[in-house]
C-alpha cells in the first residue's frame, strides 16, 4: 500500500509543477508535467484496484 501512497504523492508534485509552469507562461513543459503526472495517478489507480481486489 505504500507504493499507492507514494506514486499518488508524486503525481501531486507533478500537478503543482504543472501549476507553476502555467503560471510562468511555459506551457510546453506544463504539457510534459501534465502526462507525468497523470502516468503516476493511472499507476496508483491500477495497483490500489489491484489491492483491493485480491482482499475481496
């Protein structure tokens, strides 16, 4: 379970980042941070499903 912690707590630090590069005007790299961030919420996603369905 502390894996789905921690790819969830990476994810964040890729949205806040994605949040200042907004906010900088760097919008490239806003995209890269956005596709970061969201691969590491799919891979907290899918092993906390995966957790909890063996515990079913």
């Amino acid at each position: 379970m502390r894996h789905v912690y921690i790819r969830g707590i990476m994810g964040l630090i890729w949205v806040a980042a994605t949040i200042v590069s907004v906010m900088s005007g760097n919008f490239m790299m806003a995209v890269l941070y956005v596709i970061l961030g969201g691969a590491f919420f799919f891979s907290a996603y899918k092993t906390w499903k995966k957790d909890n369905k063996g515990g079913r």
